[in-house]
C-alpha cells in the first residue's frame, strides 16, 4: 500500500499548535496515528498531503514526539480506598464505633447514613473496615 505524508497540526489549547508531518496510507489513519503520539491534544487538524522535501518523524521507533515516552497506553493503577483510621483522628473513630454499634442493634445502612449525614457506600466501607480491624488475626487466636 502506498504510503502517503500528511501535514498536521495538534492543539492542546493552550495557544501554542504542534505541527508535524506523520506517515500514513490515508487521512484517517493518520488522524488516528496523530491521537496516539500527541497524547492529550484537543484536536488535530490534517492540513492536506506533505510533500517529499519534509522531514518525516519515524513514529514506529515507539517513543513519543514531545514527552519521550512509550506509545502504548499505561494501565490506570487503582487507588486503594483508606478507611481505616488515621493517627489523632478521633472523631472518625467514635463515628466508625457508634455506626458499628448501631448496626448491632439492628439499624440498616441506609439508615445509619442518614443518622450520621454521610452516604450508604461510606457506611459500608466503614463498617467493613472496623470489623477487619477489630476482628482477631489467625495468629492472635
């Protein structure tokens, strides 16, 4: 297949355009080729066929234009949700207590939320993460 240069412009939004020439059989491709090395551009704008003199970027050596880093996308690493207490946080402790209490006394959580003004998801989280903590470890026992 015939490879064809495409002028290009990549917008951040900032005022301050990136324009390059990128290597493609057509103007989709292209488009889609451009995405991939201007990660996080706005917009990008073909402006029609290069021509042969233009110095062309060998986008397949797998490091980007501006950042230098690898084209492939890195997988978002989860954020790991605390609720257990933290040092000199008292407050959250005796509502962790008094939620906990409440549920043995037969509240359910939705309930428990609208006494303590938080959300049922908080609820949960919480009174998960009292029983893991006052629970005995396998050692303990």
């Amino acid at each position: 297949m015939i490879m064809k240069l495409f002028r290009v412009i990549a917008s951040y939004g900032d005022g301050n355009p990136k324009k390059t020439v990128i290597k493609a059989r057509n103007g989709l491709e292209a488009h889609d080729l451009a995405f991939k090395v201007y990660g996080g551009a706005r917009s990008i704008t073909i402006l029609g066929l290069g021509s042969s003199q233009e110095p062309v970027p060998d986008l397949n050596e797998g490091s980007h234009l501006i950042f230098g880093c690898e084209l492939t996308p890195q997988p978002k690493k989860k954020k790991k949700r605390n609720c257990s207490p933290r040092s000199g946080d008292a407050a959250r402790l005796s509502r962790m207590e008094l939620a906990f209490q409440m549920r043995t006394d037969g509240y359910t959580q939705n309930r428990i939320a609208e006494e303590l003004g938080m959300s049922r998801g908080a609820v949960r989280r919480m009174l998960t993460s009292y029983t893991k903590q006052t629970q005995p470890t396998k050692s303990e026992q």
